[in-house]
C-alpha cells in the first residue's frame, strides 16, 4: 500500500523547476500525494500535478529554450508591472491543462498569494485554477498584480515562502519542497547507469554565499532564513531541500538540469 502524503512546495523562480523531479521521485518512492499546496513556481507546478498536467507539463519544459522563454514575456507599459502574464497561461491552456475549479481538482490544492491591500497571506481553495495561479507567481513590479474581490494579489512567497502552514489534511504527514536550501559550493555531474542519464550529484557544506549578485543573495539569504525558521515551527515530516543557487529565478531554459536536481536530491535523501 501507497503511503499517503500532503506536499508543499516552496517558492522560488526557475529552481522550482527542482519540484517536477521531486514529485517524481517520491512516485518512484511509492508515496500517494494526497493534498497540495504551492506558492508562487510551487503553486504553478503544484496546480498541474492537481489537475493531472505535470506529464505536459514536463514535456514543455525539457523543450524549451531561452529563445521560446522570452517568447512567453508579454511585456506591458502598465504602472503595476512589466510584464502581463496572459501568455503564459495561453500556453498552458493550449499545451498542459485547461483553467478548471480549484475546488474540483482530484487532489486538493492550495495556491499562496499575498494580498498588498490588506498586507496579508490570501489561500486559494476554490474559484478559477488559472487565477490561483497567476496571483500566487505574481513577482511585485515585475508581473502586473491581480486584482480580485478588492485585493491586490502578488508572490505568494513575499510572506511565505515555505506554506507549510496551510496543510488542511491534519491527518497526512507533510513533505515540503524548499527552494532556499543552504548553498552548495560545487556539484559534481554522474552518470547514473540505470537510469543511463546525467543527473548532478550534491554536496551541501556549510553556508557559503557565493559570488553572485549582491541583491540576489540578500534576497535569497532572507528566503533562506524564514524558510528555516518554518521548519523549525511547523515541523515537517521530511524537507527536501534544494540549494538556493542551484540556478536564477528567471533561468527556465536549464529545465533538464533542474528537474533532475530535484529528482538527484529527493532520491538520495530517503535512499541514504
């Protein structure tokens, strides 16, 4: 028999990539994903595991290039934001899942949001999946916030970067994806014969903030910091824990790296 889980993926530009090879892992482990909940990139990839589009979804993301993610960009000269969002979602309605209730998904899902009106965390458990969605990815001053029932919706990993939090199925024991994992100073690549593919493997030292920009890593030391701070607090069953500077936020063309990352890291964890 299947053990039951809720999951919770955290947030954190292109490295939640990491989640798709996470939930693949934890299949492959015999784990029955029984609830879910996602803010921002975990609410994206969360929402089409819910509505039974991560195969789709997978296949367009191993596909893409840099030239095919700028195409997804639809830049607007709007005050809120540079960019519209409206894109993307055509494209997932063509190619990976169509817009459905949240509240019918086979699996319950949650998408995190954050209400700048109100300066609270807005959960999403009903209404349209697209518009979970769209709010929860919403970056402040980089996508156009969504406006819905008088808030003013954003990031959902602006306040939570890690939803543990939101775990409705009390009963299930939680894993959480969190993408601010302490940085790896290396990764060496291998070739793992019986899956006869190159999957990174990974070292986690102590923390070490490496030469990138200053921003980013304040930004991510921050991420880093609540992120760790909510395990202590919620205690999850199991975290697996993805390097923050495994790539940037807005790096998607390194899907094939990243997918496999987060299957590398998932598949050591509870194998070791």
């Amino acid at each position: 028999m299947k053990k039951e889980i809720a999951l919770v993926l955290g947030g954190g530009g292109a490295k939640g990539l990491a989640h798709i090879g996470a939930i693949r892992a934890l299949e492959e482990l015999g784990y029955s994903i029984k609830e879910v909940v996602g803010t921002s990139i975990g609410a994206l990839v969360g929402g089409a595991y819910c509505a039974g589009g991560l195969d789709e979804m997978e296949k367009k993301m191993r596909s893409m290039t840099k030239t095919d993610y700028l195409k997804l960009v639809d830049f607007t000269l709007g005050k809120e934001g540079w960019v519209k969002g409206d894109r993307i979602f055509e494209i997932m309605e063509k190619e990976i899942i169509s817009d459905q209730n949240v509240g019918n998904l086979s699996i319950p899902f949650t998408a995190i949001a954050t209400d700048l009106n109100s300066n609270e965390i807005a959960p999403f458990r009903n209404g349209s999946l697209f518009q979970a969605i769209r709010a929860s990815i919403s970056i402040p001053e980089f996508f156009v916030p969504v406006h819905q029932d008088g808030m003013k919706l954003v990031d959902g990993g602006l306040l939570s970067p890690l939803p543990i939090e939101f775990v409705q199925n009390k009963d299930l024991p939680v894993f959480a994806v969190n993408l601010s994992g302490k940085p790896t100073a290396k990764a060496e690549v291998i070739k793992e014969s019986s899956e006869n593919r190159i999957i990174p493997k990974i070292h986690l030292p102590s923390l070490k903030i490496v030469s990138v920009d200053i921003l980013t890593s304040s930004i991510e030391l921050m991420l880093m910091k609540i992120s760790e701070q909510t395990i202590e607090l919620r205690k999850p069953e199991q975290v697996i824990s993805i390097p923050w500077n495994s790539c940037l936020f807005h790096e998607f063309y390194k899907a094939e790296s990243q997918i496999e990352l987060g299957y590398t890291i998932a598949i050591q964890q509870f194998k070791s």
